[in-house]
C-alpha cells in the first residue's frame, strides 16, 4: 500500500492509461506515418500492440467490477474516446498525410533539388 489505500495497486496497472491520453496520440500519429512510409508487417503489428494494453486496461477499468450496475454513456463514452478518438483518429491523420506528400515528391523526382 503506497498510499495507505487498499486499492493502490491500481497504481501501477493505470500508469499506461495515464501515459497514454497526452502522449498515445502523437505515438499513433508517428507510427501511422511509419505504416505508410515503410510497408510490411512489423509497422502493422506495431500499429496494433502500441494501444493494447493502455486501451485495454482502460476498457476493464470501464467494465469492471462485475456485479456493478453498468451505465451506456460510460461505456458509450470509452468507446468513443479512447477506441474512436485517441487510437485511431492520429493514426489515420499519421498515414494519410505521409502518403500523399510521398506520392507528391514521387512525381517530383524524389524530392532531391539539383543544385
């Protein structure tokens, strides 16, 4: 009990969830750019295990305890925050920004001024 609470041990468990709301955005974004910049399967893979455990944490967080009565619009609102806004929204703005600039400059003759 670091706290002298007997629920501290949620602690430890929420710190990626905490992380997770200012930085995970801005890591989706980079990682979207990563998955349009370089195809294959590890940016995709990462792409998926990057949010797991924030987003899931924060989903059994929502979710549990069982036996509580649960509320639409809690579980409404994580779905629409945190599995809507925050995971996928910087991805898709990551990935469909790194795309059409790479086309651009593709066009251009990649992007390297002579000179």
């Amino acid at each position: 009990m670091t706290f002298g609470y007997a629920d501290d041990w949620w602690v430890p468990v929420l710190c990626p969830v905490l992380l997770w709301v200012p930085f995970g955005p801005f890591l989706r974004g980079a990682v979207g750019a990563w998955c349009a910049a370089r195809p294959g399967w590890r940016p995709r893979l990462w792409s998926v295990l990057l949010p797991l455990v924030p987003v899931g944490v924060s989903a059994a967080v929502t979710v549990l305890p069982p036996d509580q009565e649960k509320r639409t619009e809690d579980l409404v609102g994580h779905a629409a925050v945190h599995i809507g806004g925050i995971t996928p929204l910087p991805w898709l703005l990551g990935y469909g920004t790194t795309r059409p600039v790479r086309a651009v400059r593709a066009r251009r003759g990649g992007g390297a001024s002579a000179g």
